[in-house]
C-alpha cells in the first residue's frame, strides 16, 4: 500500500482534477474513498468535464464509500454534488 495522502478538499460543482492534485502519475490505478456526507461524481477524462457532465456517482457510506480506477486511464476528475467534500486517493 502506497503513503496516505492528504484528503482532497471537493468544491461544490467544480471538477477537480485527482492526479494532478495529488501528485499521482496520470495512468497508476488508484482508489478514491468518499469521505464526505454527501455524493461525488466521477469522471475518467484526460481533459475537464463540462459543468453539465453527469458522471458515475460515489455515495457516502459509514466509512466512505470506495471506488477502484484501472490503470492506464487519461485522467481522473470529481466534483461535490451539494457543499463541499473530501476525498481519499490512494495508489493501488
């Protein structure tokens, strides 16, 4: 298991790019855990997503709720859906 990272601070509908943010190399498989009370959205895009980009849901659980990106992937972008949030990435 690769270091514990700092939390990333999710703004309310601002996509936030994840490897860039946490210094991890675009294309390393990664988990995010939602650490927040309220729903993410997800994206694998190598660019932004638009303000009107859905995404995959991530919802909050007692402990976070846990999703596993694959590896090579071109990008990795969330944003809060209500307030702000935070997330956990982690190598896999």
């Amino acid at each position: 298991m690769a270091n514990t990272l700092p939390d990333v601070v999710l703004p309310e509908n601002t996509w936030v790019d994840l490897y860039d943010t946490t210094g991890i190399t675009v294309g390393l498989p990664v988990t995010v855990t939602n650490k927040g009370s309220y729903s993410i959205l997800l994206v694998v895009s190598a660019s932004s997503p638009s303000s009107s980009t859905l995404g995959a849901p991530l919802y909050p659980g007692p402990f976070g709720s846990v999703a596993f990106v694959d590896s090579d992937e071109l990008g990795l972008w969330a944003r809060a859906t209500v307030g702000t949030s935070q997330v956990l990435v982690q190598e896999s």
